[in-house]
C-alpha cells in the first residue's frame, strides 16, 4: 500500500471558552531560567510518559514509542503510564520490528482488549498500521515529517501533512489519537511528540535533527494554557492551535532558537507537591 498524498483544507474559526484574562506579562526571562535550571532535570521526569523513551537508543524504535506515549498522554498519570507500558510490552524488544512483521489483522488480535479511556484497541490498532504503513512507504516518521516540512516559521505545514498521511495510510481514522491540526486542535499530544523528538537537553532525548527547534510549537492543553494565561503570555480564551502559536510566539521573543524550552519546566507547577503557580507568581 501507497500512502495517498495529503492536502490540508482551511482551518474553522474556534469558538472561546470562558477562562480568566490577563492583561499583561507577568514572567521575564531571567525568572524562567530559574525555573529551568531548577526543574529540566531528569531526576524530576517521573511520572512522565517521555520516560519511556530512554531505554531506546535505535531511533526507528524511539520515534514509534514517543508517538505511542504521546497519543496516550491524556487522562490520570498513572493510568498513562500503565496503558503505555502495556502497548510497549506487546512491541518488545523492537516496536519497529514488531510493526515491520505485523499484518493489520495481527495488530488488532494483539490489542483487541486495549482500553485507555475512550480509546479503544481499534483506535490504536489503526494507528499502528498507519505508522506500519508510513514505514514502508517513507522508511521512517522522521522521513515522512520531513516531506512536509517548509520554510514557514514554525511545523504547523509539516505537522498537517504528517496527521493526514498517517490517518491516510491508518486504513480506518485512528480518530482522536490523530488529531487535524486544520480544524484548529491545538493538538497537545503531537506537539509534545515533537517536543520529545526534536529537543535534546537533560531531559528531552531528541533525534530528529533535521528539524529546528526553533519551529516547534508549544504543547498546550488546558493546564498549560492557564498557567499561560497567569502568566500573561496569551489573553485568548480557548486551548486551541491559534492560542499555542500565540503562546509560542510569547516564547520566541525571549528563547528564538528554542521556544518550547520552558514547557517542561512550567508543567512542574501543576504537578510536584513543592511547586504550584501562584507560589511562582509571588516571587
């Protein structure tokens, strides 16, 4: 099989939600450095789901398990954790090899009793078969982003064109676990993919070199977007794709070679016990 080639339609219009507004810019750099230095570690990733990428050092086998952890990265931590170690457990030792053997058929009998939420193992079946597919026909996702991948500022063209191929070449929509970032998603979970995939610092393990850090988008989901909106580096109302570029571009002006180097960092806020938002904005 062929993946078809894939053209995004227009973007629609979001329609706000009702969060708080700030007015101005709360943060300097200086204070986000801080930040950083203190929380980009990896003694502090657990309970994260971009664990799981560090056993492997094959990127043909990284970028498959990043894909997988990321798509799953919704819901309670701990539930994450144990829905993503039970898809990688059926893939060991090498999900590449396992996708490379594995017929469709084979992938659901593997995952017919798969549930993460309101994903089901149809869901993610499908989406392995389309990541099956793009690996015969580009050799890796790597080479498949790269295609789309363009002069514009940011991944916004690429990261269109690799969702359509790979829910293109997925035989059936992998539905949510593939989301279109042109009907306005913010598409959180890709973000964070590509965040995992492109950085490379203590804790993010990179590969995927080809691609500037400076193009990557911030992965904002609602608890990235209020601390955001505290912050004062958005005033929009709704997570979607158009609040992330902006959210980005807040970045840009401070870090432009790597805007998403704080992201991390900040999601400490609303995850550690020793660390909340507004102590941060008290300082």
């Amino acid at each position: 099989m062929k993946c078809k080639q894939f053209n995004a339609p227009r973007s629609k219009t979001p329609i706000s939600l009702p969060y708080p507004i700030v007015k101005k810019l709360l943060i300097t750099k200086d204070r986000l450095e801080a930040l950083y230095c203190k929380y980009n570690r990896r003694e502090f990733v657990h309970p994260d789901p971009l664990e799981f990428l560090y056993p492997y050092e094959k990127l043909c086998d990284r970028e498959i398990v990043a894909l997988v952890a990321s798509s799953l990265a919704y819901g309670k931590v701990a539930q994450i954790l144990k829905s993503v170690s039970c898809v990688l457990e059926q893939m060991t030792p090498s999900p590449s090899v396992f996708l490379k053997r594995a017929s469709l058929e084979t992938i659901q009998q593997t995952f017919s009793g798969f549930k993460h939420r309101f994903t089901t193992g149809q869901d993610l079946s499908f989406m392995l078969f389309g990541v099956k597919q793009v690996l015969k026909s580009y050799g890796s996702l790597h080479a498949c982003f790269m295609s789309g991948l363009n002069d514009d500022d940011t991944v916004l063209p690429a990261l269109t064109s690799f969702a359509g191929v790979l829910s293109l070449c997925a035989d059936r929509s992998p539905g949510h676990l593939v989301p279109a970032p042109e009907k306005g998603s913010a598409c959180k979970r890709l973000n964070l993919f590509l965040r995992w995939m492109v950085r490379r610092d203590e804790v993010d393990i990179g590969g995927w070199e080809n691609v500037p850090a400076s193009k990557l988008i911030v992965p904002v989901d609602t608890h990235m977007h209020r601390i955001c909106l505290l912050l004062g580096l958005t005033t929009r109302k709704q997570a979607d794709m158009r609040t992330a570029m902006e959210i980005t571009d807040a970045f840009r002006e401070m870090a432009p070679e790597d805007p998403v180097r704080y992201d991390f960092s900040l999601t400490r806020l609303g995850i550690r016990d020793d660390a909340d938002i507004e102590a941060f904005l008290r300082k």
